[in-house]
C-alpha cells in the first residue's frame, strides 16, 4: 500500500462565508438615536421636577416605562440588534440574560419579602437587652 501524497495541483479549497454580518449605523440612524435617547431621558426628569403624578408610585412605574423604551432605543439604533444579526444568536442571548435577570431579581425580592415577613418580632424591651 502505497499512499500518494496529493499535489499542490490536485487540492481544490472553496471558502463559502454565509455570514449575514449586522451593517453598521447610518448617520440619520445615530442621529434618530440619540433625539430619542435624549427625549427620552428629558420627559422623566421633566415628571419629577414639575411634580406631575402627586403619587410616587405612579412617577416610578412611568420612570421605569421610559428606561425600558430607553434600554430598546440603544439597542436597536446604537447596538444594531435586530433577528437577522448574526443568525438571530444575539437576540437569544439577549432573550437568555432577560430570563436569567428576571429569574435572580424575582428570587431575590421573595426571599427578601419572605425574610421580612417571617422574621421573629422584637419590642423595643428585647432591643435593649441586645448586646
């Protein structure tokens, strides 16, 4: 058995990039980008500085509103995330790291809650004798 070593001649490679690369930002891209982010950013501090809800509540619910629109603003004009950047795999690791986010800071608050409520009361008399 012989083996023949192929010649330079006879060893055909064809590279195939199939890569649908994410095209970079335009100007007026940026540009709407950064109107929006900064909109964006001067309506809430407009809401807390001119007192516009009495509730605090309904301020931080409305605050956290404009941080999620804000946070999807980034991504799309100066992160150029979209389904179609590289094969959909940065929106699923984005999706992933919601999950995961959501998962740890929901655990978090329930532990906590629960701590709180279940934890043994003490009168002022107990404080006291505290060392």
């Amino acid at each position: 058995m012989s083996a023949r070593a192929p010649a330079s001649d006879d060893v055909h490679v064809e590279v195939v990039h199939d890569h649908h690369e994410a095209g970079h930002g335009s100007r007026r891209g940026y540009i709407t980008g950064f109107v929006l982010s900064v909109i964006l950013t001067a309506i809430p501090f407009w809401l807390v500085m001119a007192e516009v809800f009495t509730d605090t509540r309904v301020t931080s619910l409305v605050i956290m509103a404009f941080a999620v629109v804000q946070i999807v603003v980034h991504m799309i004009y100066f992160l150029h995330m979209n389904a179609h950047s590289e094969g959909g795999w940065t929106m699923m690791a984005l999706i992933f790291t919601v999950v995961l986010v959501v998962i740890a800071l929901a655990g978090s608050l329930w532990v906590m809650y629960h701590l709180n409520t279940n934890m043994m009361p003490m009168s002022p008399g107990d404080m006291r004798n505290m060392p």
